[in-house]
C-alpha cells in the first residue's frame, strides 16, 4: 500500500503523521509525507520519505499581532477582528502550500490519501481517483448531537443545540473555499465541488480521555493517541540527565508564543521557586525565554517519551501532542491553555483527573503558577490517577490500530 500523508501547521500537528508514517513504513507499507518544508530534518531522523510544501501560514508565528491575540484567546472585539483579518492573510500563504501539495500528488501517485483537517487533501485523492482518510488529531471534527463541539468556547446548551455547534468549525474551514477552488479548478483540472466523502475519519487520541459518540457510524475510528519514536540515535545532554537525577518538574509552552518571552519566563522561574521546585523549562518555537540557574535547566526542546518519564509533573500549554505524551508518562500535569483545542484538553486533564483547575495563560501570574505546581507534586490522588492512566493509555497502541485501519480500506477499495 502506497500512502500520502498530509499536513501542515506546528510541531503538534506533523508529529502524530510522522508517528503514523513510521508505523506504516514498519509494517511494510511505501510513505510519503508532506508537511512543511521546515520539518525535513525532524522527518529524515525517522527515515521517512519527504515532500516539503510551503511553510505558508506557519510564516505568521512570529507576528507580534497574532502572538497577541494568541495570549489573549482570540478574546473580545479586538481579538475578533484579528481573527477575521488572519483568516485574510493567511489565504495567499494557503494557496502556496496548495500549489506545492497538487505537484507532489501528480508526481508520486499514492492507494490511499491521509490528511489533516488543516490541508484539503480529499481533492488531491479525487484527483488520483483514491481513497480519502481524515486524521483528527482532536474532537470536534465529527459532529455529534451527544456533545457540543470541543474546539469551542461554549456555555452549557440544551442537548438540542448540540450539532449545530459544529457548525462553526465547517464555517471557519469554508473562509478558504475561494482559493482551495481556484485550486481545485485550476491546477487539479477539477470541475468545481467539494471533494470526495471520506472512506473514513481517524481520530487520533484516546475515548479514555475525551467524549466519544458511540453511536458514530464504523467510518469514524477513534484509535488512541499516535506516538512517535525517538530518534535511535538520539542521546541525552549529560547535565540534563544529571539535573533530572535530582528532582525536577518540566514547563514548556511549545510553539505558542505571547508578546514578551522573557516576561513568560521570569514568571515561571518565580512560579518555581515559589513552589519550591527545581524546573527543566522548555523554549520551544519562542514561547518564552529563561536563563538556566542552579534550579532552572533551560533547553530548547527534548524527545517527550523520554523527558516526561523523568520528571515529577508536567506544566504545558494544552498542546494535543504534549497532553498526550503527558499522560502516556503517567505524570500529574498543570495545563496553561492559550487557544484553539487546548482549553479542551485542559479541561479534560481536570474532569479526569491529573491535573488541577486549567490555568488559562491570560490569567497567568506567577502566584497562581506555583500554586498549581505544588497542588500537582504534592496530591497523592494526582499521582495515583496520573500513573493508572498511564499504563491505560500506553497499552492502546493508537498508531498501530489506525494502521489497521487504513489496510482494511485499502483492501476493501481493491
């Protein structure tokens, strides 16, 4: 089986693909991944074949603009309208990455095609007359009457009103019909349409952890988190290991970046003395800026399944891919959630569980911090769940399970 895998965005959203490549690859099947051209180094460590797109949108990171908004949670009329004026921007860097992904289909042909709700790959698999598969890498993609959509900010509503909530989700994917027709039409050749039904929708975390509509039909598959192996030839700094041997808890924000990364980070120095902890903290894409100390060990980014193992709690901005790797650690966790789906990560890490009340970034300080740190190395309960969870969560094998997946449409489409 010949799989096109497709993405685009951050690290939290290429990771969980490379982690499916790899597990394709490993049971025999050929893979191309295409995803931003910035990630061909992090995809040649795993030996998988590459297609670099664009980085279009992902140029926009470092905007003071949208990090405002972005540490404010797209909040109020200002955050509204730079919503609406993102969304604006961002569709000439759309069509960039569009271009580059309709060559990589016509040149390498695929059996099956496996994207991300952030690139419109369907039309690229009508175009090689193949199957399209749906990655989600959170909930809220499948509409359902049995909750309201995650991705959303939402009051409690009457049961009633619950699919209708997924309706702004499909909105906000239809902002850039115009140029993914233009696309379509243009480049692909395709008479105008929305692209094929999906042969199938995997959604790629754990029903342990967030809703999941039993009623769903066999189409929707929800597999467990997809985790990628650390490079075989990655080591560990030598003072890293020799910080953690000591005691340490992890804070990270990944690729979400405010306006003053060096206020973030005197903020959680202060937040870990004042929880009386030692800190591996995390720079990440920029998110915030420390100097290391004899309490704070600061390093730009290490393989998860190995750091998180190692410490005692883990501080992290909400992230799919970071809640996920978290919890396979089976270590209490304080969530800090920015935008998008990490409130409802955030949200679900309390109901569960192992993680005290979400501390959303706007409201950050360095009091309620620490606070929250020593509330999650300090209950017992936390651990507990934390640790139970853990072993749960590493025995799905979610990546595994969606290999299966994609064979059993491959061979039905045969």
């Amino acid at each position: 089986m010949k799989t096109l895998l497709v993405t685009h965005g951050t690290r939290g959203d290429v990771q969980p693909l490379l982690a499916l490549a790899v597990a394709l690859t490993n049971a025999g099947h050929e893979v191309l991944l295409a995803a931003p051209a910035s990630f061909a180094e992090a995809v040649g460590a795993q030996g998988v074949e590459f297609a670099p797109l664009d980085d279009g949108p992902n140029r926009l990171m470092d905007d003071p603009v949208l990090k405002e908004a972005i540490e404010g949670g797209y909040r109020g009329v200002r955050g509204k309208i730079t919503a609406w004026s993102t969304v604006q921007r961002i569709k000439p860097l759309m069509a960039h990455v569009l271009r580059d992904l309709g060559a990589v289909a016509r040149s390498c042909g695929a059996d099956v095609v496996v994207h991300t709700p952030s690139v419109p790959a369907q039309h690229v698999a009508e175009l090689l007359g193949v199957p399209a598969v749906l990655a989600t890498l959170q909930p809220g993609w499948v509409p359902t009457s049995a909750f309201p959509c995650p991705l959303l900010p939402l009051p409690r509503l009457p049961r009633f009103l619950n699919r209708a909530t997924y309706l702004t989700v499909s909105g906000t994917l239809r902002a850039y019909a115009g140029v993914v027709n233009a696309w379509r039409a243009g480049e692909l050749g395709l008479r105008p349409g929305r692209g094929p039904r999906h042969a199938l929708v995997v959604q790629a975390f754990s029903s342990r952890v967030t809703p999941v509509d039993p009623g769903w039909p066999d189409s929707v598959r929800t597999t467990g988190f997809w985790y990628l192996p650390r490079p075989a030839d990655w080591t560990p700094d030598a003072s890293l290991r020799a910080f953690l041997d000591d005691g340490a808890v992890y804070i990270g924000f990944g690729s979400m970046a405010g306006r003053d990364a060096r206020r973030t980070g005197d903020l959680v120095a202060e937040a870990a003395r004042a929880a009386g902890v030692r800190a591996v903290v995390a720079t990440g894409w920029g998110g915030l800026a420390a100097r290391s100390s004899d309490d704070l060990h600061v390093i730009d980014q290490a393989p998860h399944d190995w750091l998180f193992g190692r410490v005692r709690a883990v501080v992290h901005h909400g992230g799919g891919g970071t809640t996920a790797a978290a919890l396979a650690a089976g270590v209490p966790q304080v969530v800090c959630p920015f935008v998008a789906d990490q409130p409802h990560w955030a949200q679900r890490m309390h109901a569960i569980g192992v993680a005290p009340q979400p501390l959303p970034h706007r409201k950050l300080s360095a009091g309620r911090l620490g606070e929250a740190i020593s509330r999650a190395v300090g209950d017992p309960a936390l651990r507990q769940r934390a640790a139970v969870l853990g072993e749960e969560i590493r025995a799905e094998d979610g990546v595994r399970a969606a290999v299966h997946e994609l064979e059993r449409i491959h061979d039905g489409h045969r």
